[in-house]
C-alpha cells in the first residue's frame, strides 16, 4: 500500500487532498466562484476577453419573460435551451430543428417533437430553480446549437464531446477529450461513464481513453480507436484555454470547449474544480508539470506565450 | 506559512493537553481505566491508659514512609487534647498533650491508604552502622557467628539468609543459642539479628507493619527485617530468611523505639482495628488534589450535578465521532452523504444498539426515497419539497414504531431516537445524487454513511475511550490538534490508492 502511494508521488498523482488544500484553496478565492458557478455571466466575460462562445439568444430571467421565448428564436431552426446555474449537464434541451409543417413544433436531437408551449414549460421550471443544485431560482439561456466537428463522431455515443483542459495559473497543463457513452447518457461527464481520452499537449493528438478509472483503447459503444485522433486547431484552443485564468482569475482551472464544425473551437463553461482522472488519461500526474510551471511561471506573459509553453513543455 | 501555524499551533493544543493529563492521571492519580473502585484500608489504633495526676503526654509512632501506599487522609479523634505530627528516629510521630486530664482516657489515629504501586522506598541510604558495644562472651560468639556466615555468603543479601537460617535452626549451634538466650519476642529477635549485621557493618533495622486483608478486629504487628544493600533497602522475613515481604504489608514504623510512650499514665494498651473500604478512585484522586491545592479539580466535570454529567458523557464523544469522519472522509476516502450525519446516526445506534439501528435506519431511508420520487414528479420547490420529506419521515416514523410495538419488537420503538431532521436531509441528499450520478453512485454514498456511521459507534461506544475522555476532558485538545492536522494533510486518501491503480502500474 505504502508502495503505491509512492509509486503515485513519484509520477506526480495529485490527490483529492492535495488537489483542495494547495490548489483549490490556495488559488480559487470563493468571491470568484460565480464567475464560473453562473454560465451567463462566464459567457458575458469570455465574450468581453474576445473569447469564441456559443451566441447567446437570449436570456430568460423571470417567469413573465418566458413567452418572449418564441420571439427569441423566430429566426432560428436549431437552438439549446439550458440552466445558467445547472450542473452535470440537467436541464438541457437541444433543439436540432422544427417540424416541417408546423413552425411551433420542435424536432429534439432525440428525434422527438416537442410543443412551444413544453418548450416554455421547461424553461419556466428552469427560472423555478428546478435544475440548479442550490434550488434557487436560475436563468434559462437559449442560445447557438453546436454543429460538433465530425472529428470525434466516430468516438461518441450521441451527445456531444468536449475537450477539458486544466489550466494552472494561465499555463494550460494537462488535457482530454471526453467522449460521451450510451452509459453516460450522452453526457461527457466522466463521473456518469463518459470516456475520458488523453492528449498531447504538443501535438493536441489523443491518447488512451480512460473509463471508470480503467484504461480503455476503444470507445465501448463504437468500438472505435480512442488513440491517435488529431484534435483540430490545437493552438487555438490551448490559447482559449490559458485566456481562461484571465477570464476568472482562477489559479486552478477547468476549461471547458467544443469544436463546432463552421464556427471552431467555443468555451462552454469554466470548472472551479475540475476532477482527477484527468491524470489517469493522461498516464501521468499533474504534481509534476505544476511545479515545472511554477519554475517558469512569469506573470508578463501573454495567453499566446503561456500556449506555446505548454506546447513545448508537456510533451506525451 | 499557514502549514507552519498549523504545526505550531497543534503542536502546542498537543502540548498542553497531554500536560495537562499528564499531571492528573500521574500527579493526582485520577484513573485512566475504568475500574471505578479501589481498595481503601483504614487502620485506627487506639491508645487506652489511666491518667496520673499531671500532665499527660503521649507519642505513638505512625506511618512515615509507606511502600506500595498513598496516604488518603489522616485524622486523630482525641477530647481535649492539643494534637501534633513530628519526625521523629522511627519516622513519625503523633503527639497528643494535656494538662491534666481525670480517669481512663482513650485517643484514637485512624489513617486510610490505599495501594500505589509507584510509592516506593524514598528512604536516604544510611551510613554504614557503627560496630557496636557488646560484651563478652557474647562478642566471641557474634564474631565466630559472623566470620561464618560471611564464609558461606557473597553478598549483603545472602549473608542476611544464611545469618537468618542459622538463627532460625531448630538444633541451633551454642553461639546462637548464647544469643538468642531470654529472647522470646519477635522484635527482640531481629533487635539481635540487627545488632549481628552491625558487626558485619551492615545497615539493618527493623521494620513494623500489618498485611493488610479484609476487616480485622485487633490485629497484630509483624516484625520484618529490611537491610541495606548499598543501593536500596531489602526486606527478610526474620522467620524463614526469604527476601521477601507479605502481601500488602503497610509498613507503621521503622527502628527499635518502641511504638507508644506515654508520659504521665499507666496501664498503657494499643489496639489496631483494620477495615477495607471501595471508594470511587476518581473521589481519591480529588481528595488527593485538595491535598496539594491544585485548581485541576475545580473544572472536574465531576464536580457537575450527576444529570448534566450524563449529558456530557455523551457529548464528549461527539468530537470522537468527528475524528472519526475526518479519518474516513480524508484519509480512507470513502463517499458520506452530509458532514456530521454518520456521527449523528452513531449517536442514536447508541440507545437502539447496532443490529436495530442498522435496521430502523435503513428502513426508514429506503421507505423515505420511495416517497420522496413519489413527490418529485409533484415538482415542488426546494423548501416545500424538503418539509414534505422532514414530515414524511415523521410520519413513517411513527407507523414504524405502532407496527413494531403491535408486533411486539419493543425495539422498534426506539425508531423515535433518530434524528429526524438529518435523516430527512439524507434522504433528500440521497435522491439528488440518484437523479444526477444514477443509482450506484447514490446507493454507494448511502452505505459510505452507514459505514462510517458504524465506525464512529464503534469507537464512540467504548466505555474505556468515554471514561478516559470524561476524566480527562483536555485530551479533547489533542483531537483538536489532530483535526488541524488532517486539515492539512495533504497525502492520498486510502481509496485513491485503487482509484489510481493503473497509474501506479506503469
């Protein structure tokens, strides 16, 4: 037992411990946390730092807002309806277009068609507090429907991938791709069975997957290989990434992105606590390419800087 | 910076704990274990005389020095007379005096000890003994008696056993018989023995005492030989020779002075009454600390009304259970829901024991989650939705125990003693991780909270751990320090050992 622990230290394992008292507690004030704790004010400061998100629709506010909806999305045919406050992905409707013969008939990406009226009593139970975890009342934003990048098609099970990058004082250092399952319900969340993939941070290409703590080479549902897939404009998205901390001003970072088809790389969310198996993906542990950060860390330097050093320094 | 006030900071809580105990458990004696009750001898000697016609005073030799015995208390029930303790040649010395006093007098001593294995010998080492004056022909015989024995001996303790066994011979040799001529008491036979070590320039001197054993109406001194090795004093049974002493042997006093004197009186007569008494040791180790003026008793929580200490007893053991979930939460890494739950849980296992807290438990959670997914898809808001739990829960608490009780499983009344509140939170808490990570996940945190919940009843409930913190509530910094610790520990947890197994393979 003791062995491992020291096996674990030696390739740089960051622990749960670890991981709260150095990182979180030492580099994320509480004051910043709604910064990425509320969706709509994330995407409001990605967007002043001249960040690529989703376009914002609209927002939903209170419960006599929620028949402005339709006039919202008259000229949209594809749209997500979701909660600022929400997490692990509740509450999210992705509209993927309308019926064809009545304009307030709503196809679902399930297949499903769905009513204006369901669609106002979704985000009504939304502004409620229905899908926020405090049980507050929420905002329901209604905003672009990502058209992901057919790059990871084959290693997603619906739903759609993201790419998770850890960013420690604006020096992006680890990163997977996390690729949702039929297990996970088409969520990439790691802890619902999503497979977590790792990268290269030098040439943004995927390693092994991880699954349930496990390494896997396939996607369980496609069987496809995980290994080896060439994540598009990696440079684009490190620098995203590492703009991050200047976003939030959160020293220990997750950043959350997706690649859409026509429009690139767009910043989802931002994780104040982003979790650990990260590391399993990856092979190796976060302690180390931390303290090598700290060794160059200079405040002076520019997103693009922070990229390329990323780049250079974490090579698989 | 902050790891080093945490250092500091848990290294003085430590510091000051332990001392604190430390001092109490070896100081004041109070007890570490449970075993309430110790064994508490009072000796009472009455001297009885006839008063002359002056003044009258009397000394009686009482315990100095007592070997395997603390002194609890010592009183002296004596009319009129004025009454003091000096030092004196043997040790002690009580004395009592009176100007003039009419008739038969009685004066009483009563001592209680109780025994202390760390009370030992404190006694000086003594010079070496004078040769002493003896006369002829009882020289040559001590000195032909002495140069033999010292043949057949190496050191001071078997010369004492071989002197001894000579003496003590049934066919003995003249030169003893010359010396034990006339002597037919106890205590003048190990006078003799005493004044033989002399000559051979060991230190020798005779001891008086009682074995202490269960109620004893008039009991009678035995005479022991102890002798000086050089380096600490040995004690001889006069009779046999053995180096030995009898079972809880209180030594009254040392020396040839005879035990009472008394000064304008006659008809002088000493009675010993010996009685064994259990007395609550904690009640001795206070007695003990108001001997020494110390304030640690003052804030003795036995010095609380037996209702409120009742409280305590339970209360303390709360910050157990609480190092308890730091311990499973931080280091072993196992999945609860809500912070103090399980402590809380292990408090009612307390008063329905383990087997029916388990059970109750996990009825009244299970029944709880079917009825709160029954309210979900009423899709109530968060304050509403929790009282209609908290008031579910009520209610199948109270159809738990009128089943039970109709049953006649008279434990599942005690379904009441659970915590209504924290269970309702459960249960809620329970549900939203079912919705959100699936049923797995939440059925895993569901029995990570019984299992710590077991633990912290497990150590909560032992009744050396409640009585050690009881009587030494300052250990409760310890825990204190111990907490800060874990606060900052920053080392893997027990489950992310296996959690990050394929790691640690390569």
């Amino acid at each position: 037992m003791l062995s491992t622990a020291k096996k674990l230290r030696d390739i740089g394992v960051l622990g749960l411990n670890e991981r709260n008292a150095d990182f979180i507690m030492r580099l994320n004030p509480r004051r910043l946390y709604p910064r990425v704790d509320d969706k709509a004010l994330t995407k409001d400061l990605a967007l002043k730092a001249g960040m690529a998100v989703p376009d914002l629709y609209g927002v939903i506010e209170h419960q006599a807002e929620v028949r402005d909806f339709a006039s919202m999305v008259t000229e949209r045919d594809s749209f997500v309806v979701k909660p600022a406050q929400g997490s692990g992905g509740d509450g999210i409707l992705v509209v993927t277009g309308r019926s064809d013969r009545k304009r307030d008939s709503f196809r679902l990406s399930s297949g499903m068609l769905i009513s204006e009226g369901e669609i106002q009593h979704h985000i009504s139970n939304i502004v409620g507090g229905q899908y926020s975890l405090s049980g507050n009342r929420d905002k329901a934003l209604i905003e672009y429907c990502v058209r992901f990048d057919p790059t990871f098609a084959d290693v997603s099970y619906q739903g759609v991938p993201d790419i998770r990058v850890i960013v420690y004082r604006g020096y992006p250092a680890m990163a997977m791709v996390r690729l949702p399952t039929r297990a996970s319900d088409g969520k990439a969340n790691l802890h619902q069975g999503a497979v977590g993939a790792g990268v290269d941070m030098s040439t943004g290409e995927t390693l092994q997957g991880v699954l349930d703590d496990l390494l896997v080479e396939e996607h369980p549902d496609t069987g496809v290989l995980v290994k080896g897939l060439k994540i598009p404009q990696w440079d684009f998205i490190l620098e995203s990434s590492a703009r991050g901390y200047e976003v939030t001003g959160l020293g220990y970072l997750g950043v959350d992105m997706v690649i859409d088809a026509e429009r690139g790389p767009l910043i989802l969310e931002m994780n104040a606590r982003p979790g650990l198996n990260i590391q399993i993906a990856n092979c190796t542990g976060l302690t180390n390419r931390v303290a090598r950060i700290e060794e160059i860390f200079d405040a002076g330097a520019s997103p693009a800087d922070r990229a390329a050093i990323a780049r250079r320094e974490f090579a698989a | 910076m902050t790891q080093r006030y945490v250092y500091v900071l848990a290294a003085l809580l430590t510091i000051l704990g332990l001392s604190v105990f430390f001092y109490k458990w070896q100081v004041l004696g109070f007890p570490v274990s449970e075993d309430l009750e110790m064994p508490v001898w009072t000796i009472e000697s009455a001297v009885r005389f006839k008063s002359g016609p002056g003044s009258i005073k009397v000394n009686l030799q009482v315990p100095a020095l007592t070997p395997g015995f603390r002194r609890l208390n010592e009183n002296s029930v004596s009319r009129g007379y004025g009454f003091s303790t000096n030092l004196g040649g043997g040790g002690r010395e009580a004395q009592w005096a009176i100007r003039r006093a009419d008739g038969e007098q009685t004066i009483y001593y009563r001592i209680s000890v109780y025994e202390d294995d760390s009370v030992d010998e404190s006694d000086t080492t003594p010079p070496f003994p004078p040769t002493p004056n003896i006369n002829e022909p009882m020289r040559t015989a001590v000195d032909v008696l002495v140069g033999d024995v010292r043949d057949q001996s190496a050191d001071t303790a078997s010369f004492t056993t071989e002197l001894l066994r000579r003496m003590n011979d049934p066919s003995p040799d003249p030169n003893v018989e010359l010396l034990l001529a006339g002597i037919n008491s106890s205590a003048g036979f190990v006078d003799v023995v005493t004044t033989m070590l002399a000559s051979a320039r060991i230190p020798a001197r005779m001891v008086h005492g009682f074995p202490l054993a269960g109620r004893q109406r008039s009991a009678a001194f035995v005479t022991w030989l102890e002798v000086h090795d050089g380096d600490r004093w040995l004690y001889f049974n006069p009779v046999t020779g053995d180096e030995s002493l009898p079972d809880r042997f209180l030594v009254w006093w040392r020396g040839n002075d005879p035990l009472v004197k008394v000064e304008g009186g006659s008809n002088v007569q000493v009675d010993f009454a010996i009685q064994a008494n259990q007395l609550d040791a904690v009640a001795i180790a206070e007695t003990q600390a108001a001997q020494l003026g110390t304030s640690a008793v003052d804030f003795s929580l036995y010095s609380l009304p037996i209702r409120t200490q009742a409280v305590y007893s339970v209360l303390l053991m709360i910050p157990i259970g609480a190092l308890i979930m730091v311990i499973m939460r931080n280091m072993v890494g196992i999945d609860a829901f809500g912070t103090f739950m399980p402590v809380l849980i292990a408090l009612a296992f307390r008063e329905t024991k383990l087997f029916w807290g388990l059970i109750l438990f996990t009825l009244l959670v299970t029944l709880g989650l079917t009825i709160r997914f029954l309210l979900d898809r009423l899709r109530l808001l968060l304050v509403p939705r929790l009282s209609a739990v908290l008031i579910v829960v009520v209610i199948l608490m109270l159809f738990i125990s009128m089943t039970s009780h109709r049953l006649g499983i008279e434990m599942g009344l005690s379904v009441a003693l659970f915590p209504m509140v924290i269970i309702a939170m459960t249960i809620e808490r329970m549900s939203v991780v079912w919705e959100e990570r699936g049923a797995a996940d939440a059925i895993r945190a569901g029995l990570g909270s019984l299992a710590v919940a077991v633990a912290a009843y497990t150590f909560m409930g032992m009744a050396w751990l409640e009585h050690l913190i009881f009587t030494f509530p300052e250990l409760l910094l310890v825990i204190l320090a111990f907490v800060l610790l874990a606060g900052r520990y920053t080392g893997y947890r027990l489950t992310e050992l296996t959690r990050f197994k394929e790691l640690a393979r390569n």
